[in-house]
C-alpha cells in the first residue's frame, strides 16, 4: 500500500483508500488481497481476465470480472467504480 500508493491511486477511490488504511491500522487485519479477494491468485488469473459491460446506476456503475480460464479455477468478482475527478475508479470489490 505504501510504496505503490500513487498509483493505487489512480485506479482506486481516495475512500476506498481510506478504508483499507482503517482496515490495516485497526484490530481488524485484512488477511487477503481486497481486489482479488484471495489469499494468492492462480497462475491463470495473469493472463486470462474478463470484463463484463458495466451496469449503470444512478451515481456508480459495476461490472462483473471474471479472473481465470477454467471453470475449476475461476473467480468471479462485482466491481464497482465511482467518478472521481472525471475518472472511473474502484470503489469495491465483492
């Protein structure tokens, strides 16, 4: 978080932001990666990543992920991304 934080930034929201330094200050420890939601990732989440369209909302819009190409190892993922300065940015993971 501390040495790439910059260019977090540029992808993800300054409150989701917030949200992870909490998560990491409090007793609370975040014990997986909150954007892939796993403790790893599979060797075949690299390379083989599908985006869904994204479903507009009033104020953000989510789109469904899906990392992997086997349906053994495959992980699916709700994104949700906010505007945010004239950008589109993750707001969460689920």
């Amino acid at each position: 978080m501390k040495t790439n934080r910059k260019t977090l930034a540029t992808y993800v929201s300054k409150t989701r932001l917030k949200d992870i330094d909490h998560q990491m200050l409090s007793s609370y420890r975040i014990d997986q990666d909150y954007f892939i939601k796993a403790q790893d990732y599979l060797d075949d989440w690299v390379d083989h990543i599908t985006v869904g369209q994204p479903k507009m909302k009033a104020h953000f819009a989510v789109v469904d992920v899906a990392l992997g190409a086997d349906a053994a190892t495959i992980k699916h993922l709700g994104v949700t991304l906010v505007q945010e300065d004239g950008v589109w940015k993750i707001r969460d993971v689920r």
